[in-house]
C-alpha cells in the first residue's frame, strides 16, 4: 500500500545527511533557532514543501512534508517546522496576494520565520479568542494577551488569530527582538491577512490539520529513534550478571512499545496519504491518527524513561533528549484536544470508519 | 444467505452445530468457503488483503464464518503436506462441512509450551495406538476427526519427536467431555485417549515431522487478520445501540461513553491500516510480525468493544438469560460474550507468545 518514490527516497536521505552534519545540541524545552541549520534546510527545498511555485515552493504532497518531518524527528532536532508548515498553509490558503507576496518568500528562503499565535493563557486551543480587534482609520489596532507563542524571539510576523464576531480572522504583526513567548498587545497596529468578506474556517483548519500531520510524523522519527536506542541498551547494560534484554519484565514491554510504534506509523502514513482528501475525510483521518499517535508517545515516553532507569532523563543523553521532545510535540499547537473535540461532535455521523475506499 | 443463519452472531448467540453446517455448504457452494486454500482443492489462491475484505464482508452480514479448524487450520496443511490418498479423502469433505474437524494440540502441561506435549502414539502393526489426553479442545463435542499433535519419538529431542495423526473420534478409548466455562457454556472439551488404535494411514506427512506441520498451521491461522474485521462489525452496532439507550436527560449518550467509541473506532482504523500496510509482504506458513502485531492488539481491541457492549447493557446485563421481556438478546448476552471472550489473549498463541516472539525475532532481545 505504502511506498516511497526514488524522489522521496533522496528527500529522506539529504534531510538526514544534513542533519548528521550539524552537532546536537544538548538542551532540551524551547530553544532558539539555529539559523546555520534552518537556513541549509530552506536550501534543500524544506521549507516551502506546500508552497507555490510563485514563491519558491514546490507544490508537494503529504508524503514529502511526512518525510521531512519523520527526520526531524529521528534526530531529535527542535526547529520550528511544524510552526512553520502551520504558518505556510494559513497564509496559501486565506492571505490576499500581497500579504502572500510579502511573507511567502522569505518564509520559504529561511531568511524570515512566520508562526501563528493562536493560544492564549488560560484557555483551551478551541476556545474563542479574547484577543479583540478595533478597526481605526489607521487600520487594525489588536488588544490581548497571545502565550505562548512558539519561537517568538526569532519570529519577524505573526499571525494573530483574533475573535472577530464568531468567525475565524486573522491579522499580520510585524514583530521584531520580542523577549519570551508573550505577545502582550495594546493598541499595536496590525493589517488583515485576509479580505474582510474570505470564508478564513476552511483555511484556518486546513493549516491546522497539515501542521498536525507534521506533529505526528515527526513524533513517528523520534519514536523510532528512541525505540532504537532502548533495544540496543536492553542489550548492552547489564544487571545481576546478565544483560537487561535478559528480564521477560522489559523484553515484554519493550514488544508492547514495537506494537504502539508499529501502528503509529500505519496511521502516520495514512494521515499522510489523506491530507488533500475532501475536508471532512482529512480532518477525520488526520485527528483519528493524532489519537493513536498520541497513546503510542505517551506509552513511549513512559517506558523509554523507565526502561533506561536515571540515564534516560539526562539531558546529554539521546534518548532523554527524544522523550523530552516527543512530551512537546504532543502538546503542541493544541496536542489532541481539538481533534478529540471534533471527532466527538460527530461521533454518530458515521456507522463506521471506511479505511477501504 | 438467509436471515435465520445471521440471527445468532448478529444478536451474540452461540451458533449450533446446525446452523454452522448450513452456513458453511451455502458459502462452499457460492466457491467462498475455503478462499485461502490452493486452487486445486477449491481456492482462490488470495492474498491477505483480499481475504481481510472477504472476512470483513462476511462479518457485517453477520455470516457465520466457516469452521476455522476445518478452513484455517487442517485444511491448508493437508493440501500442503498430505498425501494424494488423504488429500483426495478428506479435502473436499472438509471444504463443505461434511468432516467436523477439532484440534488436538494444548494439553494439561503443555500449553503455551506446546512441545512439552506428552500423548504418545507407538506403531503396532499397520496402526499408531495412541494413550494421553488433549484439553480446551473447540466444540469437540461435536466433532467428528481430531487433528492431533502425538509423540512418536520419546528419545528424540522435545520438538523432534512429534507426529500428527488424523483421529476418528468415533475410535474405541476415545472419550469427550466438555468443560462447563464461566459464561454457562461449553465450547471447549477435554479429550481421553485410552489405547486407541489409528490406522497408519491417517499420518499426516512424514512420522517425527509434526512439529513443522504445527508451525505451518499456527503461522497460517491469521486469527487476527479476522478479530479487525469482526471487533469492527461489533462496535458498528454497539454503536447503533448504544444511540437506542436513553440515560439522565432521556436522549444523550454520556460522553465518557462517546470518548471510548472515538478512541476505539481510531485505534481499530490504526489496525486496519496495519493489514492494509503489509498485506503485499506477508508468505503462507511464515510468522511475520504483522500476524503477531494483529494477534497482540486486535484481541484486545476485540476485548475492549466486548467490554464497551457490556457497559453499554448496563443493568440488562444481569439477566444472560434470553427471551426476558423488553430485553434485547445483545444485551441480556452481554456479559456471558464478555466473558468468553477474554480467551482472545489467550488462545492461537497467547499475548505473551506473541511478544516473545517480537522481542526475540524483530527486536533481537535475548537472554
């Protein structure tokens, strides 16, 4: 069912190289970006994955952002691709040409980074938003508080998700030197991403969903890197005179991890597959897949932690660095409340899930 | 096929004997019988794929799948290691039903650790007298011919020395006596051997080379491959009913019960994918990880949507017996199907065997 393209292949293998080139970083929780690192990605094209050709992107598919993603994951790397696919996906699909064409570019050239603040503090993802809008002869004026905002320290533009009378709107902020992950607005002027009359809810879940599909693939690498590491010291360190792989008590479990990494990848790759499906089929199958994502990480996370013992929660250890990441990516732009919510509104709209079509 | 034949697994009855037999001629007839043998003998020579969609429309038709020790377990070994005679003798009798075949492999001390077996069979003359005992033998009661694991070669090392012979339960020292379980049934029989004399004919294979024909036949029983389709049916119209049921405000379901259909209806998708994902890769007769992955987590899949159902019944799951007033057969059944079903982790292969076998064989965890 599932096979990459030769194209897809030498996609892999250049992500890996490239990331086999720049050292580790031995840290773990938000980070600034490595710009050297971002920037030798935008070169191989990464960056701009479901942009338009117009603006250096290359139109491609689910398959290619999976790819990219799964070697994020695989090496542990913390960079702002999800936020940036987020971002990407918002501004193809509801920004006017010229905001398009002011953001787009450098986006895609790595010279800027775009996020979108959509969390605020104390409220879930799905809430409405505070943040509050007043439309003045000078344009867009935002009052609120946006936090966290993710990569804010490197963001040249926001993308500020605001309550506008029910409906999804968006509104650009050029930010620049912002300290933390704070956007605390009074009064700051800003421009509409969009047209005031754009239907914006299809676009907006559309990016959420892609940026989603980036979540769980890069999980995916980070799951097998770390499942990878814990066989091999399973096999290697040794306790009462025989080697852990020895004890059925963590043989047993580590099978139990196999299965829950096994079936993230099925649903990861059909997520995959899924992702230009009809609205209603890509966001079904992209937030069924980010709850079975979601059970393999958090059973990963726990095991690969316990069947490590203390050296799996240093931060100088790979496989610590790769549960502390695999916790972040599961609470990122959201983690699976949105998408639970969603598949519980229509919970009997379906007899049954069709995986053959 | 008719709607008497589909009455009892869609409302969670034990089929009988009958209406099994029935089922199985209707579907051996249409050629849907015994897809997975090979084409000489009635088959279709398909693939795992094509055999999950025939499976999963068998199921949400609510079709008695055919006999699985006649259709997934002996048949193929005979098409495969028997001789012409055997072959031509019991093949076609087995595809329609008209032998009713049991197993004989697990006995009292040789359970997961099935080569630890101890039935004996010694040659006298032109027969093997067999003396032992066989236990959670399925519906052996009402079977007709045993395929049984025997030891033929007490000398040789444990897996070596084992045979499989074709066993008339009709056979003077054959004794069947079913075992009461706790969900009031009786599906499974232990079986005594007292001298009883088989004709030599009736080895399948080669003497001492049972133990390949065993692994050939666990290797191809796929029981997970049929648990995905099957759970899926079930939670399909634990579904249905469950809208049926009216709670606090008369109309809603409660949501901690709509947040377990969500999770089951994503992790039984993950394993569909998983069958879709490898059903190029996999050979008859060769243990993959993807039988073990199915096998692991679609019998619990399987036991959390049987436990759903249970939950779903609430109080009408006290009554097991059927034919109560305003109570549905489905959940005055409720709770005696949940508890047959937590053989599922254990029988073919029990969870433990399935993760030793991907840690020893995937993972490369020895001791």
């Amino acid at each position: 069912m599932f096979t990459l393209s030769s194209e897809q292949i030498a996609l892999r293998d250049s992500v890996r190289s490239l990331l086999s080139r720049h050292e580790a970083v031995e840290r773990t929780g938000p980070q600034p970006v490595p710009r050297d690192l971002w920037e030798d990605m935008a070169e191989l094209g990464a960056l701009g994955l479901l942009c338009a050709e117009d603006v250096g992107g290359y139109d491609a598919t689910g398959v290619e952002l999976m790819v990219v993603a799964a070697e994020l994951g695989r090496a542990g790397r913390v960079l702002p691709f999800v936020e940036t696919v987020h971002a990407a996906v918002l501004l193809e699909r509801i920004a006017t040409e010229d905001e398009r064409m002011r953001l787009l570019p450098g986006l895609v050239d790595g010279s800027s980074i775009v996020v979108v603040a959509h969390a605020e503090p104390m409220r879930t993802w799905s809430s409405p938003r505070t943040m509050s809008v007043s439309v003045g002869d000078a344009g867009w004026r935002l009052n609120g508080v946006k936090a966290p905002v993710p990569y804010l320290e490197d963001a040249s533009h926001c993308l500020v998700t605001v309550g506008d009378g029910g409906r999804e709107s968006v509104a650009v902020l050029d930010v620049s030197a912002s300290a933390g992950s704070a956007l605390v607005l009074a009064d700051a002027p800003a421009r509409q991403l969009h047209t005031p009359a754009a239907a914006t809810d299809a676009g907006v879940d559309e990016a959420h969903d892609l940026a989603t599909l980036v979540v769980i693939s890069e999980a995916l690498g980070a799951m097998d890197a770390a499942l990878a590491q814990t066989t091999s010291y399973l096999s290697t360190r040794k306790q009462f005179g025989k080697p852990l792989a020895a004890f059925q008590t963590l043989s047993q479990r580590a099978a139990d991890v196999y299965v829950s990494v096994e079936l993230a990848r099925s649903v990861v790759q059909y997520a995959a597959v899924a992702a230009f499906d009809d609205k209603r089929r890509r966001a079904e199958t992209i937030g069924r897949a980010r709850l079975v994502v979601s059970r393999a990480v958090r059973h990963v996370v726990a095991e690969v932690a316990q069947m490590h013992g203390g050296i799996g929660l240093t931060a100088e250890y790979g496989a610590g660095r790769l549960i502390a990441r695999l916790t972040q990516l599961e609470h990122a732009i959201g983690g699976i409340e949105p998408h639970r919510r969603r598949l519980v509104s229509s919970w009997d709209a379906h007899p049954e899930v069709q995986v053959l079509t | 096929m008719p709607d008497e034949l589909r009455a009892p697994l869609r409302d969670g009855l034990e089929a009988t004997p009958e209406q099994i037999r029935a089922t199985q001629r209707i579907l051996n007839a249409a050629g849907l019988a015994v897809p997975g043998w090979p084409a000489e003998w009635g088959g279709r020579d398909w693939t795992d794929l094509e055999k999950f969609i025939w499976l999963s429309e068998l199921q949400s038709a609510f079709v008695i799948p055919p006999l699985a020790a006649n259709v997934g377990m002996i048949g193929p070994v005979l098409a495969e290691f028997a001789s012409p005679a055997l072959k031509k003798r019991f093949l076609p009798a087995t595809a329609n039903l008209d032998v009713w075949w049991c197993q004989g492999f697990s006995e009292p001390d040789a359970g997961s650790d099935l080569a630890a077996l101890r039935t004996s069979a010694v040659r006298d003359g032109d027969a093997w007298v067999v003396n032992g005992q066989k236990i959670w033998t399925t519906m052996g009661q009402h079977a007709d011919w045993m395929f049984a694991l025997v030891r033929t070669d007490p000398e040789a090392k444990k897996q070596q020395g084992i045979s499989m012979l074709l066993i008339d339960l009709q056979t003077p020292g054959v004794t069947v006596r079913p075992i009461a379980l706790i969900d009031g049934g009786h599906e499974v029989c232990e079986t005594f051997f007292d001298n009883v004399r088989v004709p030599a004919d009736q080895l399948v294979g080669e003497v001492n080379k049972g133990w390949d024909y065993a692994k050939f036949l666990l290797g191809n029983e796929r029981v997970g491959l049929a648990a995905v389709a099957s759970t899926k049916a079930r939670l399909a119209q634990t579904k249905r009913r469950a809208a049926q049921i009216a709670d606090l405000s008369g109309e809603h379901v409660d949501s901690a019960l709509i947040d377990r259909f969500v999770a089951l209806e994503a992790e039984l998708m993950a394993l569909e994918v998983t069958v879709l994902r490898e059903s190029g890769d996999s050979e008859a007769g060769r243990a993959n990880p993807v039988s073990s992955i199915l096998k692991l987590r679609g019998s619990e899949l399987e036991q959390q949507v049987m436990e759903l159902t249970l939950d779903v019944a609430g109080p009408m799951s006290a009554v097991w017996d059927i034919g109560v007033d305003g109570m549905p057969i489905w959940a005055a059944r409720s709770m005696p199907n949940y508890l047959n079903d937590l053989k599922a982790t254990i029988y073919a292969g029990s969870s433990e065997v399935q993760r030793l076998i991907i840690s020893s064989t995937i993972l490369g965890l020895r001791a």
